[in-house]
C-alpha cells in the first residue's frame, strides 16, 4: 500500500513540475512583412471637395511583396466612422503591417 501510495505522489509530483506558466507580449496583430516602411512623403492637402470631406492622410501600404505609396486624398467618411491610419511596428526582430480602415467614432460607439 506505501509503495502505491508513493508511486501515485511521485506520478502527481512529476505532472505538476510539468505545469509552467509563462508569460509573453501579446504577438502585435497585422502581417508579417520584410521592414520598416519609408519615411512618409510630404503632400500638398488640396481643398476638400466639400464640406463634409474627411482628409486621409498618405501612408505606405504593403503589397504582398513590398510597401506602395497611397496619395493622401479626400473621402467621405460612412456615417459614424473616423478614419484611422495604418500601424507599424515590430517584435523580437519580425515587423508587422496593419492597415488602416474606418472604425466606429468615439461618439458612435
């Protein structure tokens, strides 16, 4: 009975040694690309076409296969949607790429 009873211990003793937490960052969301971008290029902003138009600024998008310039432009936004640029940033030496889009404004939500 003392030898079951120490196997069982040994057994439980080994499966929690086993258990480790460890914490990390949370990975950065977006896709995986080979750099950093450019430095922005610098606009002219022409005047909106009306008065209702938002102005999104230009910002390097990745292709796939490499950055592209997008012209900063006029849009109309969708009702309750504020624009928000692209993200960059990188983690432990891999650089990541998140597009910008339109989100629901603060006084939408």
């Amino acid at each position: 009975m003392r030898a079951t009873w120490l196997s069982a211990y040994a057994v439980f003793t080994l499966c929690i040694a086993g258990c480790v937490a460890t914490a990390s960052n949370p990975t950065p969301r977006g896709v995986v690309v080979n750099g950093p971008p450019p430095a922005p290029l610098q606009e002219d902003r022409p005047a909106p076409p009306s008065a209702t138009a938002v102005w999104v600024n230009g910002y390097w998008h990745w292709t796939g296969a490499q950055y592209t310039w997008i012209p900063g432009h006029w849009e109309h936004a969708p009702p309750g949607q504020t624009w928000y640029g692209p993200r960059y940033g990188s983690s432990e030496g891999t650089f990541f790429y998140q597009p910008g889009g339109w989100k629901a404004s603060a006084r939408a939500r």
